[in-house]
C-alpha cells in the first residue's frame, strides 16, 4: 500500500526505530541527574546534539531539541523578537511559510507589531529583491523555508540570508522539508527542523541560534536545553532524530537522484495522461520527492478518497479538504488552480512500480470525479451567433469545483466578446475561475463583490 | 542496581514498551489526514484520549496531549490567566510547587500581575484555611500539586478545591507525582500531569481543562488537540502513556500498599541506623513510594557519590546538588535541615531486599561522608565554665555543611546562656543553622545582614 504523503510525516527510518528501542533502555533517565543513569542518559543526549550539529553545521551549543518543529519555530520568532524589540517589532515573511510561521506573525501583529508578506511567483519561490526591499530599518526578524512544503519550489536562502545580513537583521529558516536531503547553504541566524519529517520519530524538533544572535526566550523560566526549551527532554525520540539524520544524510544524495527520476515521469506523464491539469511548482529548483498538481473540475477531496481507495495516501491544498473550506495559502499566493489538488510526496526508499501503477490509477480517479460532478469535456466551446451577449451563472452555495464546471458548461452559450458572469460564494472560485481563464485562453475581467458572495465576470474570446 | 529515582523519571513500564513499538509501525500519520495511515492514526488518538480521560476522571474533549507535564502548566496556567483576565491578574500557589509552576507565577510578576505563595508547615502541606485566605477577588487562578514531588506529602486538594469553587476561582491541580497512584479528588477546574512520572514515555503530558472553565490558549495559533498544544502530535508516545496509565492503575492498590510498607521501613530504620538525621514530609498523608531525610553534617552531593558508588541512585534537595547553589525552596519552606538530603522514590516493583540492602549501605554511606568533613560526633556539648560566653565562627566562603559543622564544634566552648555567632554566606546555613538548633535543643537567637554575608546567632541552652 504505497504512501506518498511524506511531506506530513515520513514513515519511521530503520535506523530511528533501532536507536528508539536501544534508548527507551538507557535513555530513560534524567539527564541532569548525577547518578549513572543520569550521566548515561547526558551522554546520550551530548552526543545526539553533537550528531545533529555536524548534520546541520552548527556548533553543538547552538542547538537545542524542541518537541516539534512547530515548537522550534514559536519559540524561535518569540525569542528573537523579544531580544530584538528595541530595533522594532516588524517581522518578515514569505507568503509561502508553514503556518506555524504565519501563525507567529498573526500573533506578532495582533500583540502590536506588525508584518510583512513576500509574495512569490507563479513557481512560488520569493524574488530576493522583493525580499530584500520589506526589510526594513525596523525589521526584528525575518523568516524564509529553505523549500516550501506543499509544491517542494527551493527558495533563494542563501541570497537572501546575504541580504539580511547586509543590514543586520537575522534570518530564520524554517528547513523542515529540506534538512534530511542536505544542509541549509548560506549565512543564516536561525534555523529550524521537525525529525518526523526526515523519518525521525514524532516528538523531536530543532532550534539552532547562532553565537551572536540576541535571542531571550520567551514564556516561563526552564533551565533545559539551555533556558531555550522547557520541559523533561525526551531522549529516546532524540537519540532516534539525530541517528537517523545521519542514515538518512548518508543515503541523501542516491536517494534524491532516484526520487527526482520518479517525480520527472510524474511531472512529464500526469498532463499526457490526464486532460486539464496543471503541475505546479518549480521543475528545477525543487525537493527531490515532492510534486503538486491540480485538476480541473475535481474537488481535492473525491479525488483524495478515490486514490485511497486504489491504495495511494496523498494529500491536498483544495478547499474541500481543509477544516476551514479555504484553498491553500500557498496555491492562493502563487495563483495557480486549486480544486483537484494532488500533493506526492514520495517517502525513502519508494519503488518504482508504486509511482507507475500510481500513473495508471490517476487517470480513471479523476474521470470517475468528474464525471460524477457532470463536468464538461475538454472540447473549446463551439462557435456560437446567439444574440445573448451576456450570462450570469447563480453558482452561490456550491462549492469547488461546482461554480468552474458551471462557467465551463455556459461559456459557448455566449458568442466571443461576450461575457459570463459567476456569482459564487465559495473561496476557491477567486483562485480557480482566473486560473481557468488562463488555462482555457479566455479573459478573466474581474471581480466584484455583491450583496451576497462575488461575481466573477469572464469574457469569452475564443 | 537499584534505581530510587522514580519521581524524577520513572523507568518504562513493560506496557508503555509494548504500545510504544505497536503504535510506531501504527501510528506514524497524521491524524488529521484522510487516508488510511491517517484514520489509523485518528482511532489510536482517540482511543488514547478516552482512556486517559477515563483515568483522570474527565470527558475525552476536556483532556489534550502536550509534549511535557512542564508544557502541560505552562499552557494551563498562561491559558486561564489570559481568559480571566478582566477579574484580576493575581495568580496564587502553594510555596512547594515544582518550579514550573512556581516560574509561571514569576513570569505573571514579571508580565505585571501578582502572585502569593502560600506557606507550608513542617510537613509540608498547606493549610486549606490560610489558602483560601489569600484567594482575592482578584485572583484569576489558584494552583495547588496534589502531592509534592520531594518530600512525598499529600496536599489537601478537594478542600481547597472547595474553597475555591465557593468563591468562582479556578484550582489547576498539578498532580504529575499522584496521577498513576488514582485519580484526583474533588472538584478541581483544570489538571496537568506527566506521563514519565507513572512509567510511560517521555514527551507526554496532560492538560485537562474542566467544561465552563474560561480558557485562552496563548502563543500562534495551531488547530491541533483543541487548539490548546500545538505541534505534529506524538502519538506512538501518547498511545503508550495512556495504556501504561491504565496498566499502573490496575496495579495501583497493591502496588501502593507494597512500596507504603517499604517506605515505612525506610522512614522508622534510617533514624534508629543513622545519627543525626531528620526524616522529612508527613509520615502519614503521603505518596507510598517516596520518602526523604537530611543527614546533619553531611554534603548531599557527596553522599549521592557514595550512594550511587554503591549502586543506589537517588536524588537530593541540598544546595550542593544544585545548579544555583540553594537548597531546594520545598525545603526552604517547611524549614526543615536541607544538607546531607537524600529523596528515595520507589519505581513500581522495587524489590524489598534492595530496600533492606540500602538500609544496610547508608550508615556507612553517611559516616564515610562526615568523616571526610570532620564533622563532630553526637554528643551533646560538655557542660562549660569558660569565661568567654561569646564566640564568632568564620565560615565565610565555605560550603554546606562546613558553617553547621564549625558552629557544633564550638558551641561546647561558651557556657549555657552564652552565644554563638556564625558569619556565613552560604544560602543553606539560613536553613540548616535554625534546624539543627531545634534538633540540638539549642535556642536560634536570629540572623543579621552584614556587610558580607550573614550573622546568624545562636544561644546555648544544653
């Protein structure tokens, strides 16, 4: 039963299963203490720090264990803002980052600071100009993923970490999706990392702040982890994290060859064999094992059932999958088409045949969704002389991709030059309805909110 | 060799092993994921949630998993003072919490609230009328362990959680010491607890926050359990914290009675076998695993050495054992004689002739340890006519139990009615210099700043 969903958690390392067995025996202490088990458990957890230091480059002292990745980053924003409030309390980010990052900024703004988004391209990756330009004299901290988590684009750290340094204000890099596969290059503040994405063990997050950097962390005292993460330290997932860092480390550079071999067919084969769909995401400059696509007159979530039935776990940015109902922050910032979202992201040691039988399947899902949603045929609309120049489709109440399929299904209904007009309530439609104009080679005008949700107007041209 | 260090991290209970090895292979996935591993992983976290609540005698949407008993008091103390904000800002504690929620009052001072400690007599307890005499009007919240961690003795919880309901002020109840002992009595409004305290894995706490207790989760936002811990969730170590909570429960009663007889031992024997020493905590409304005694005359950091050379490893309140160089604030506040302190807390299944084994090793332990210090012998002072009725010592500089021990050698050289002056600064001798006149039946005069160090005085009776 294939697992492409690796970008959410990758299934536990070998190397990290046995070193969380060896340590649930001698790591169970605690590492302060001054008996044997104690002493045992501090050289433990020196040599788990050590371990992790060298795979990031850092000094041992630099880095604490965290009990997340979302951890590492609160408190890594927390405490570099607070140590820096004097310079100002205006923090940058791209539009991209995990939501633990958002999070932190939303936090920051609604404490009375403020902050600033980057956009990116239609790759989504920050233009370093861009980001350079936010920063500004009163900028606190600024925050750029070392590759982005939901389309696997590689970000411009290393320029824009020169930047930032130019005029002294710290970066932070969120290296979550990126650590297992190869250190973060360029001069960097802070960097942050989550082990059960590498095929750590849940439980083990990392936090390095380089000498230099003013940090003051935040929230109650603790003297663990050197003040800068409280709590009892949970040894045996860390002595797990840092032993398979290095397993996974040392097969990296095989492992990404054969994976991106496996993510170019998909990249290549997905639009031959299905109609209407774009790949999204940076072709070169991207994670080895990750590729995003979304279809045309699918909801993410029919699909996602209609793959797990066929035995393939993936994940998805479209609206019908999220709690909130909204599409992805990420597909929203690059402004690429979100309903029939598709994320693969393909764990270690994934075979061949799994991502081929997976080309097989696709087709036939996403068929049966649409043809379940009754959407239309990929044909162009037929010339058409009728004398109604204009249509407005109530689409309010129904959800992606209902309000694309119903525009899709109207627009020969109105002779070139001629305008739909889609009254739509759901999110998805101020992200879809423009990416199915550019898809389709039709005009997108505008938008215009009503009374009730938003009309979208679209202008037919061929 | 046997470990006595069971509140400190008790080793894994052979059930929490198992769930934990089953739940890796099983529990790896998001739960929040729609395909199989997810839904997989979904069950197992609901089914851990509705066991531990079962145990802590709550609904399954009260409780969440942190990452930390400490993360547990942290979030559960910072949550309910922000909610209850508008009443007032003044938090109240016992004098002998663990120091995450002592450094959580600290940090509410610091932020511009208040907080008081309420004091503890000699055993160690509280007083349910001195704290419901500080509970105000404005108090946003009150804390109280339901047994502390160092000296074993059970505080009056479901009186003080009375108290506290008459006048609407939420109690959090810290009970990481007791929770695998049963369940916590009375109506208290939220709970934290530490799943490595009862023999399951580290990274695993609780925070239970009763129905209609107003409550704001601080830091970004995160949707995860509740909203109210953020980060990926733990889960193979949460499966195995709840079926190791059930498993020490199934086992609490016998097990209780077990280790109550043993402490008993320890408790009537080291002060028949030892001279000099103080058994500390109530004997009676206490932990059955746990029990702790300071030794006149003795350094506890060697002791431990001589202790742990001997393949005892237990945990100890002197000043010499910590990093800040001050005896334990437990001891602080009961007032009781901190150097040469030695806490033996019994994991679950600790064999009686390991018990009898270190009751015949410490005599030896202690008397190796004073030997080494000079301490003086016993005796009471020999009845004195010198002319000289007042002596100052100058014990400047030196450690615990060097002021205690030059001050016993010199008392026999003023008369009874004459006087003792010991100029010290170390911060133990505040403690330990009261304690042993009351044990020496020698009256304690007072103590006066100068302008190194402090002067304490004493009166010789006997």
């Amino acid at each position: 039963m294939p697992y492409f969903d690796a970008a959410s958690a990758a299934p536990l390392h070998p190397v990290a299963h046995q070193a969380l067995l060896a340590s649930l025996d001698e790591g169970w202490a605690d590492p302060a203490r001054l008996y044997r088990e104690g002493r045992r458990a501090r050289m433990l957890l020196d040599a788990a720090r050590e371990a992790a230091a060298e795979a990031v480059g850092c000094r041992p002292d630099e880095l604490v264990f965290t009990p997340s990745g979302t951890h590492a980053v609160h408190s890594g924003i927390a405490g570099t803002l607070a140590a820096r409030r004097r310079v100002g309390r205006h923090l940058v980010t791209s539009a991209v980052e995990h939501s633990s990052v958002l999070q932190s900024a939303a936090r920051q703004v609604a404490d009375g600071g403020s902050a600033s988004e980057v956009p990116v391209g239609r790759e989504g990756a920050v233009d370093v100009a861009a980001f350079a330009q936010e920063v500004r004299a009163d900028t606190a901290l600024a925050c750029l993923q070392s590759a982005n988590h939901e389309v696997g684009t590689v970000q411009p750290v290393a320029e824009v970490a020169q930047q930032c340094r130019e005029v002294g204000v710290p970066l932070l890099v969120d290296a979550a999706q990126s650590l297992g596969w190869g250190p973060v290059a360029g001069d960097w503040s802070l960097l942050t990392a989550s082990a059960h994405k590498w095929g750590g063990p849940a439980g083990v997050g990392l936090l390095v702040v380089r000498k230099g950097v003013r940090y003051a962390p935040q929230g109650p005292a603790d003297e663990r982890e050197s003040g800068r993460s409280p709590g009892f330290v949970n040894l045996p997932a860390i002595v797990a994290a840092a032993a398979s860092l290095r397993a996974v480390r040392a097969e990296a550079r095989e492992e990404a060859e054969r994976l991106r071999a496996l993510v170019d067919l998909i990249r290549t084969r997905v639009p031959e064999l299905v109609p209407d769909v774009e790949v999204v995401g940076d072709a070169v400059r991207r994670l080895p094992h990750l590729v995003t696509f979304s279809c045309l007159y699918v909801d993410g979530e029919s699909l996602l059932h209609a793959l797990d039935g066929a035995g393939f776990s993936v994940s998805s940015g479209s609206s019908c999958t999220s709690s909130t109902l909204t599409p992805s922050h990420v597909l929203r910032a690059m402004g690429v088409l979100s309903e029939g979202n598709v994320r693969v992201s393909l764990p270690r040691g994934t075979a061949a045949p799994d991502v081929e039988r997976f080309l097989e399947v696709l087709p036939g899902a996403v068929a049966g969704v649409r043809s379940a949603l009754g959407a239309p045929e990929p044909a162009p609309p037929a010339p058409n002389d009728a004398a109604v120049s204009s249509v407005v489709v109530d689409a309010l109440g129904k959800r992606c991709p209902i309000p694309v399929i119903e525009l899709a299904k109207v627009i020969g209904s109105v002779p070139p030059g001629g305008t739909v007009t889609v009254l739509a309530d759901d999110t998805a439609a101020r992200l879809d309805i423009p990416a199915w104009c550019e898809m389709r080679g039709q005009e997108y005008v505008g938008e215009e909110q009503r009374e009730r949700g938003t009309a979208y107007v679209v202008r037919r041209v061929g």
